[in-house]
C-alpha cells in the first residue's frame, strides 16, 4: 500500500519537473527540437506504473499544458486525450514489446500528437511550421531510453527504502 | 479474453472508452473555437493564468538567480569600460535630443499657430522579457510586468528600434505581449515616403509582416519606410514599423503584395516599454504641465517629438543612436 502511495509521490513530483521543463528557456535554433516531455511521462507512467490512464487525467494535464505555454485551450488537451486512448487500447501489447519495438511505438504516438497539432494549427490559420518543428518526436525519442531506465531506477529504489 | 494486466480488453469496456474519447475530444474542440473567437473562456483563462503564473516565476528564477551573479562577479576593469560606453553614448543622445528638443518646440508653435489639438503625451513602463519559451507558433513573450504595475491589454510595446506588439493578456506579474508578426495581428501604417495608409498583416515568420491589400499601381518600393498611422487610436502615430523588403504583383492577382521585414526585435533585445497613452489624443493641453515623473517626461516627449517633426531620419537615427 505504501509502495502505491510513493509511486504517487514520484508521480505528481515527476510531472512538476516535466512541466518546468517544458517552459524552460531553450536557444532560439533548439527551441522547434524540445522534446515533449509531458507527453514522455504519460507513456512511461502509462505502461510501467499503471498511473495515468484515465483520460480525464491526460485531459487535465493538456489544458494546463495549454495555459502555461499560451496555446489555443483545448489543444493539448486534444492530442493528449488521443494519446492516452492509443496507449490504453494497445497497452497490453506494448508492454511486451522488446525496448527497440516500444521506442518505435513511443515514436509513432508522438508524430501523431504533432499531427494533431498540425491541423488544429492548420485549421486556426497559422502558417506551416518550419521543418525542425518534425524533429521534436526524434529527441523524444533518443531520451525516451534514459528516461525510462532513470525513472525505472528511481522507482526501485524508493521501493526497496520502504520494504526495509 | 483473461490476460493478466489488461483488465481492460473486454468490449464494453472498449466501447465505453472510445465514447469517452468522443467525448473529450468534443470538449476540447468546442473549448478551441470559443478560444479561437474570444467568447466566454477568456475570463475563464486569465483567471487560471493567474494560479499557472507561478510555475513561470520558478522556472525563471535560476535564470536571474545566476545573471544576478554573474553582475557581482564582475571585474571593475569590465564595469569601468562599460561605464565609459554608456558615457559616451549618453553624450551622442543627448545632443540629439536637443536638436529634437529644438524641433518640438518649433512644432508645438506651428501647432499653436494653426490651432491644432496637442499630440497627446505618452507615458511609458520599462519591462523586461522574461525568460520563458511558450510554443513556437504563437508569436508571444512575457514580459515582467503585470495588472500590479497598470498595464492593460491593447497598450503598445516598443524596443529600442521600433515597435513590437501589443499588450494581450495581463497576469498579476507578467503580461503576455502578442507580436507584430503574429499572423493574427493586423496593424493599420502608413508609408513614410508617399503617405499611403494600408495595414500589416504578421506572417508567422520571424520579424516579417506582409502588406496584402495593395492595389497594382501602388508606388512602393524594397527600402521605404513604414511607420504606424495611429487610426486605430491604440497605436501612437508615426512609431517606426519596418521596412519594405520586396514588392510582388503577381499575374492574374488582383492585388499587389510587399513583404516587410520589422524594425523590433524582441528575440535579440531584452528591454521593452509598454507605452500608455494615457492623455486624450483631442484633449488640448500645453507640453509644460507634464503628469509625468520627471525622468519619464525627457524621454517620451523626445519620443512624441521624434515620431512628429521629423519621421523621415530623425526617429531611426535617434532609435539606432541610443541603443
């Protein structure tokens, strides 16, 4: 029971710093290239700690996503809320995938929220992004391995803390 | 139907996730467009603004944090040479200002003479950029000043080479300011060089804004200088805008195009003022009784004066020479 109520903790403290990180000022010809950290940490709690799959939840997490970063209201919580469906329906196939396979699953989630991104932007009538824009999902992905092996170890060694 | 760790496979539950799929995503699309036409939610926005600004101070802080540092640490060879610059530069203002001082004078008679209104004085609010990426499509900053120093949404913003945007949502302690080259922002100006009045549309891309509504024969020209023709009445007359890069007249178009690359830079200059026009523009009134602090009253009437007498070299040159 207490193992549950750490994960929380390292949940919610996990997607503070996801959060910050998301606002964090990055050099003028990186800044297309962030990485979508909000939407790494729903897969990873997702599959690996079971938190995080009511849609509800995914929903919230975009309309704050949408206020802190001034985008349209709604948007990301769009393309969140599809995530989080996606993940749910293949959940119990993806977590038995070999890591590359996953990574390419993770891939595939993420160049699918930048499309949904693509045609709310498209349909609010702003211009085509620049080609960068497409390289976000691929630094997502190259830190996806290590975020999942960092949190992973983090989550081991809370549990091992409390069961001693 | 039983595997381990997938309680959720079963159809009904299926079903009843995908309903609630639609279900949101109806919501967060009916959320975009009453965002996207300004009805209802904006009150509801500012207000979780207000609880999500915060979250922007943290981030900020280790920034000032280490450039607070950074200035003690400092040598005094570095802050002797710096003052010596400033020194200098303060210098070659100065005598500006007082050919422009000359000139406002001269101004404010041959108003007088003809009977004309006052231009209205402006007031200003220095406010820095902070240091804060938001998305990259929408052409927005946030700058260090909020409801708490007085701003309001629609006052313009000015850097030291021209303008920048407009004031659009105000926090308690920061204010989002939209830029000029926000492709929902249109901004009525006028050429400097034959008094044609026509509006900027932003285009999306860095510092270009497009003129589109332009008949054929326009006289215009890659050079000529833009400035803001103050119809609107939010934006002060004559406050430099940009300058004409290329002008298209495509075939078979009925209107001809120009692309203007804008004279502000928000990306490279972190000091902005957030002008207030706060005096009536037909309220008559003498420059000697000034609202203002002492300090802020010089450089504002320079403003005033630079952007009335004399558009044509005195305001770029007094905006170049000051930076």
């Amino acid at each position: 029971m207490s193992a549950r109520d750490s994960d929380q903790v390292l949940c919610l403290l996990t997607l503070a710093v996801g959060l910050l990180l998301t606002l964090m000022p990055m050099p003028e010809s990186l800044q297309a290239a962030r990485p979508h950290w909000l939407a790494l940490l729903i897969i990873y709690w997702n599959l690996e700690g079971g938190r995080l799959r009511l849609l509800g939840q995914c929903f919230a997490l975009g309309l704050l996503l949408d206020l802190m970063t001034g985008t349209l209201l709604g948007q990301h919580a769009l393309a969140l809320v599809i995530l989080c469906y996606l993940l749910e329906r293949f959940r119990a196939r993806i977590r038995f995938f070999p890591p590359w396979q996953q990574a390419a699953v993770v891939l595939a989630l993420l160049l699918n929220d930048r499309i949904i991104h693509l045609w709310v932007v498209g349909l609010a009538g702003e211009g085509w992004p620049h080609w960068s824009w497409w390289l976000g999902p691929l630094v997502s992905v190259a830190l996806w391995p290590w975020l999942f092996l960092l949190l992973d170890a983090m989550r081991r060694r809370q549990r091992v803390r409390k069961s001693s | 139907m039983n595997v381990p760790g997938a309680p959720y496979t079963s159809g009904g539950e299926l079903a009843g996730r995908t309903t609630r799929l639609m279900l949101y995503a109806l919501l967060a699309i009916i959320l975009m467009s009453l965002d996207f036409r300004e009805r209802w939610v904006d009150r509801a926005r500012a207000t979780a603004g207000l609880w999500v600004e915060p979250l922007v101070l943290l981030v900020e802080w280790p920034y000032q944090a280490s450039a607070r540092l950074g200035e003690a640490l400092r040598s005094h060879r570095q802050l002797l040479a710096e003052a010596r610059a400033l020194r200098l530069d303060l210098a070659v203002v100065s005598a500006e200002l007082m050919v422009l001082e000359e000139l406002r004078q001269e101004n404010a008679e041959l108003r007088e003479l003809l009977d004309a209104g006052q231009r209205p004085a402006l007031g200003y609010v220095a406010a820095e950029v902070r240091r804060v990426d938001l998305n990259p499509f929408s052409h927005r900053i946030l700058i260090n000043r909020g409801s708490r120093d007085g701003l309001q949404p629609g006052q313009p913003v000015i850097d030291a080479h021209g303008l920048v945007g407009q004031v659009d949502e105000v926090f308690l302690h920061s204010a989002r300011v939209i830029l000029l080259t926000d492709p929902d922002h249109a901004l009525p100006v006028r050429i400097e060089r034959t008094g044609l009045r026509t509006i900027a549309y932003g285009s999306g891309l860095n510092a270009q804004m497009r003129l589109t509504d332009l008949p054929m024969n326009v006289d215009l020209q890659p050079g000529d200088v833009v400035l803001t023709s103050g119809l609107d009445g939010l934006f002060p007359a004559g406050l430099p805008v940009g300058r004409v890069d290329s002008v298209e007249r495509p075939v078979g178009a009925s209107f001809a195009r120009a692309d203007l690359r804008a004279r502000g830079r928000p990306d490279r200059s972190r000091h902005l003022l957030v002008l207030d026009p706060i005096v009536e523009r037909d309220e008559i009134q003498h420059p000697a009784p000034d609202p203002m602090p002492p300090e802020a009253s010089e450089p504002d009437q320079s403003q005033s004066a630079a952007g009335d007498a004399a558009p044509a070299d005195a305001a770029p040159s007094d905006a170049g020479g000051s930076l």
